[in-house]
C-alpha cells in the first residue's frame, strides 16, 4: 500500500505513518519517503527540502505518542 498524499499535511502523514508502522508514502511535488518502526527514514540528504519534511513528521509522530 502507497498512499500518495497530494498536500502536504504532517499531523495526516503522521497518523498513517503509526498506524501502518512499516511501508512507503509519496508527496506530490515533495517525493518518495520510506518508514520503518513508525518513524520516516532519511531521506537523500542532498534534497533539503525531504529532509525538512522527514523532521517535520517525525516531530508530529513524537507529538502523537506523548497524547496517548
């Protein structure tokens, strides 16, 4: 299963990252991201803006944890 998120929206991709725990996403106009135990990897660190996106909803998975 790959979703392709068409907005960008952290707090979403955040829920489907925990949920599903392991797999791979897309951004329209971002790119591809891989996930493994419910946090985004790394992803090519020369495109800063994926790697702002990885930090962004890792924050927001971190965020979800700490309300449960």
């Amino acid at each position: 299963m790959q979703p392709n998120f068409n907005r960008y929206r952290p707090l979403q991709i955040a829920r489907f990252v925990k949920v599903v725990f392991k797999g791979h996403f897309g951004i329209k106009g971002i790119g591809e991201f891989h996930f493994d135990g419910g946090k985004v990897l790394l992803p090519d660190v020369s495109n800063k803006k994926q790697l702002k996106v990885m930090k962004e909803v890792n924050s927001a998975i971190a965020e979800l944890s700490m309300q449960v």
